[in-house]
C-alpha cells in the first residue's frame, strides 16, 4: 500500500506498518505529559525520550495499523494514577519498547504511533513535520525554543476521525482489540502506586541533571 510507514520494537521480534500515514491522515506532535514519561521510565526506555523528555507522536485511526510480526508479544499497560482513566498504553514485551497508546476500548479508533520506533528519514517523508509540542507544563528539559501544537486544532480533527470510524465501521478494523467485545487482545497492567512514584523519581533525577541550570534561569 502507498504511505506506508514501519516500525519495530528495538529486538525486531514485534514489527508492523501504518497505512496512509501521511501529514493528512493523522497528526504528528511531541508529547510532553507526565504518563509518556512515567511509561518510558518505567519500562527502561527513557532513551526514547529526546533531551526534554518528549514523546514524537502520530496520531491516526487504529484501522491503518497492521501487525506484521509477533502479535503475540504486544502487551498493554495503564500508567496513570487514577486506573479509571481511559489511556491504554501497548508495549513489545519480548524487549520492553513501548509502541502505541489508544483508548481502553476498541470502540474508540484513536491511535498514536511512538515515532522512535520508525526510520526517521521515512517518518519525515512521509508525515512531514512536527506541528509542535504539548503539555509543555511537564517537560523535563529547556523547551523554550519550540512551539505548541494547537489542541483545539488536534482535538477537532481526533473527534471528527473518530466520528467517521464509528459511523462506517472502520473502528472495529484493529487488531489490538476484540470486535465482538470491544476488549484489549492483552489484559492490561495498571502500574502501581509504587512502580509510579519510582518512574517519577527517575524523570526527576533525569531532569535536574539534564536541564537544573537552565530551569532556574
Ligand atoms: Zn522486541
Ligand atoms: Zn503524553
């Protein structure tokens, strides 16, 4: 298919494409919030984090994602403090590398593709740039150089996405969740009170000796 974009997980053993990935199908964005960061730390991976503790995004529908190799070893995980937030975060298990975020049900098509896990050279052809950054509130480094994403911007086109999916049925095309029941193919894992103040720790240490000085100014 055309605007096929591909990713791995850092060992190879879970790989897949995103159809139709391009600057008019989805959007792509750094996320700065507390939870990508708490995730990231928690699994180990804050090396896929930049210099600021951002996450490169693309957002799209979750019927352009195609599982190539190793649908098996996707497992997911809720990060927030509150379990009943709906955000549902997905990981490659066999080398703990998080890949996607969704909703916690397949009736929602929202879909983010973690950007770190594609060829940047590619992610750039085809997506085109960053429209900036959000949740600048929680960045863990200097980011005053770069500019906001407009979420009223992202959250009309998410909704109207959404909306389109639900009304011709494309959100039951997803092969994370069960069309018949709506559920996640993996169980998810709700970090635990400790496992997250343990994450936050880590950005906390990561940030005052990456970005102290330039904080304080
Ligand atoms: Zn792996
Ligand atoms: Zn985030």
């Amino acid at each position: 298919m055309a605007n096929d974009l591909v990713f791995q997980c850092r060992c190879g053993s879970v790989a897949g494409v995103l159809h139709d990935a391009s600057a008019r199908t989805g959007l792509r964005y750094v996320c700065h919030c507390d939870d990508c960061q708490a995730y990231a730390h928690h699994l180990g991976r804050a090396d896929m984090l930049d210099p600021a503790g951002g996450t490169a995004a693309y957002q799209t529908n979750a019927s352009r994602l195609r599982i190539t190799r190793g649908l098996d070893k996707l497992a997911s995980m809720k990060v927030a403090k509150l379990a009943m937030r709906p955000a549902l975060r997905w990981y490659a298990a066999c080398c703990s590398t998080p890949l996607f975020a969704t909703f916690d049900t397949g009736q929602r098509s929202f879909f983010v593709l973690l950007l770190a896990n594609t060829d940047p050279k590619q992610a750039d052809a085809l997506l085109g740039p960053s429209l900036g950054i959000v949740w600048r509130k929680f960045a863990a480094g200097d980011v005053s150089d770069r500019k906001d994403a407009s979420i009223p911007a992202i959250l009309w086109r998410m909704l109207t996405r959404e909306m389109n999916a639900r009304l011709n049925g494309d959100w039951r095309n997803t092969p994370l969740f069960d069309p018949a029941t709506g559920k996640p193919i993996a169980v998810p894992y709700q970090i635990t009170p400790e496992e997250r103040a343990k994450a936050e720790a880590s950005i906390a240490k990561l940030s005052s000796s990456s970005a102290g000085p330039a904080r304080a100014r």
